[in-house]
C-alpha cells in the first residue's frame, strides 16, 4: 500500500467516529514503534515530522525511513504530514519530497513564535491550499493561538490566551479551502501544559463542539494531546530525571473532542517521555551497558506501548483494512473536479 493522503484516512475515521494519532518522529526507532503498534491494534496511522525533526534528521533520511515502513507494513495506511510548516516555501519542500500531507501554520508569523493576523493567515493558508490540492496533498490549517513553545512553534502565552472562535472557523475555512482545521481550546505544547488536572475552566472541550457545528464536513486536530501520565513522570525521576509535577490532557477528554468532532489528536510528549525513561532504566540497572541498541530496544518498547494504548483509545484500532487507498492522482482529480 502506497503512502496516503491524510484526508483520505481523516474522512474514513468520520464516517466511523473514531480519532487517529498523529505521531511525531525523528528517528528510525520511533517510526518502527509507531509502525509495531499500528500492526498489533490494526490501525492507520498518521507519521508526522516537525521542522525540528526535518532539521535533526535530514528529509532524505526521513522520506526513505517512511517508504522502508509502508514497505514493510503494507496492510497499514500511512499519511506522512508535516507539523508546523511555518512559510509556503516550507510546505511546497515537503510536498515536492513526497509528503502526503502539510500544517500551513498560518496563525503564527513565520518565526512560529509571535501570534499572526487573521488576514496573513488566509493569504498564507490559501496559497499553500491552492498547490497542494494540484497534488493531491491534504492541508492542515491553524486557527487561533497555542500556548507553550516547542521545537519552535507555540507562542509563549497561557492556553486560553487565543481560542478559536466559532464564526471566524467558519470564513477561515471558506476562505482557504482546508481539509482540517487544528484549534485551539487551552492545550499547549510541551510536558508542562497544566500545573493541576484540567478542569474545563482552562480545557474548553466545548469550543470544539461550537466550532465542529459551524463547520461540520472539516475535521478538527488537536495538539498538544499527550496525557503526560504521572507513571511516565515517576519512571524518569526514579532513575535521576527531575520532571516537575504536571499534567496533560485525559484520555476521557480526548475522547469527548472526538465525538465532537475532532478527528486527529497530536501526540509527542508522551512518547519522549516513555523513551527517556526507558533509557533512564537500562543506564541505572546496567551502569556497564554502552550498546546503544541495548538502551534504544527498550526505548522503542516503551513508546510502542503508548502508542498501541492511544490507538486503543481514540477508536482507530482495528480500521486498518477498512479500505483501499486512494492514489494522490485520484485525489488531485477530485478536489479539480470540487468532489472533495
């Protein structure tokens, strides 16, 4: 099975109601744990790098790690996605290296740290929309404003700083021509996203649902989704990390945002938590190990795990053979044709 188009895997999981990970990665270990649980819980997946990750890793090393998974994995529907594409030059590299899938992340200016105009981001928006379609490429918008900052995109604000508004989702849609739209509703990105269990005074899960009534046929992402679980925590500190007390987003409201319409969930914080602890573990027990597949082994176990428990959660396991994929020709074709 080829690689994918993001709206493809996103429209199927509306007519299921289910959720799909979006994961990111950066190396070869975190694509095969993504890849192993997606195999075991029979899911799509989307595999998402970041500019942090394009930078850390090459793109030729990134694309060529992605063709050896759908290689390997060929009953598994795979879109590769940009996160954060903060320019249209950033997006048109993507999609020239065989991205299936770009983030036009017009609500910052190209910085990804200083909030933008609602104008900028429809021009920019629009203008990457225009040349992915050609392709057959899905793009992802954001509206509204996330806090936290992480590999360099996330304004340094607090979550309810800039949530999205209902009315205005709807003209950006109109006026852009995205596939899915990320809003924001108090999360942000990075470990420290909540200094207590969220309540819904700081994580409005019901903008979602004001937003998704308003624009109905676009799916909706959240990001910054990890849960950051405290037994991920305890792990790093108990082997000599020293991560503060926090909290994340509960698995219970991610799942209330899917049944509101939320079809993608951006998952990263987790998984680098899981892994870190798992390295953690091996230099405490093993203080002589220096294999680095020794350490790297047990880290691609523990992400594996979260994965396969977030696939479980957001409805997408066992989707994997629901259909067949669509060539991005075929897509091209329909969104020409206004079928999409």
């Amino acid at each position: 099975m080829p690689m994918v188009s993001m709206r493809q895997i996103l429209d199927e999981a509306a007519k299921g109601g289910y959720g799909v990970g979006a994961f990111n990665v950066n190396n070869m270990e975190q694509i095969q744990a993504i890849m192993e649980a997606a195999r075991e819980t029979r899911s799509p997946v989307i595999v998402q790098a970041s500019r942090g990750a394009r930078s850390y890793a090459q793109d030729r090393y990134l694309y060529h790690l992605m063709l050896a998974a759908v290689e390997l994995y060929p009953e598994i529907p795979v879109a590769l996605h940009l996160d954060h594409g903060n320019t249209p030059e950033v997006c048109r590299s993507a999609i020239e290296m065989g991205f299936t899938s770009v983030m036009m992340d017009g609500s910052l200016m190209p910085d990804g740290k200083t909030p933008s105009t609602f104008e900028y981001n429809v021009k920019v928006t629009r203008e990457v929309v225009e040349m992915a379609h050609e392709r057959g490429v899905t793009v992802e918008g954001e509206l509204g404003v996330l806090g936290g900052i992480e590999d360099g995109h996330g304004a340094g604000v607090s979550g309810l700083a800039h949530l999205t508004d209902p009315d205005q989702a709807a003209e950006f849609v109109e006026r852009t021509g995205v596939d899915a739209l990320a809003v924001a509703i108090g999360t942000s990105h990075g470990a420290y996203k909540f200094s207590r269990k969220p309540d819904r005074s700081v994580l409005v899960i019901e903008r979602i649902q004001q937003i998704h009534e308003k624009i109905p046929h676009v799916h909706l992402v959240m990001h910054g989704s990890s849960s950051v679980p405290k037994e991920l925590q305890d792990i790093i500190n108990q082997y000599g990390g020293k991560i503060k007390p926090t909290w994340g987003v509960p698995i219970e409201e991610i799942q209330t945002a899917i049944r509101y319409g939320v079809r993608k969930i951006n998952v990263d914080t987790d998984n680098r938590l899981a892994m870190t602890g798992a390295i953690r573990k091996v230099f405490y027990e093993k203080p002589e190990e220096f294999d680095p597949r020794t350490y790297l082994k047990a880290a691609r176990e523990a992400m594996k795990k979260v994965v396969m428990e977030r696939m479980i959660a957001f409805g997408q396991a066992g989707h994997a053979g629901d259909y067949e994929p669509i060539p991005l020709e075929e897509m091209a074709r329909r969104y020409k044709n206004k079928e999409l």
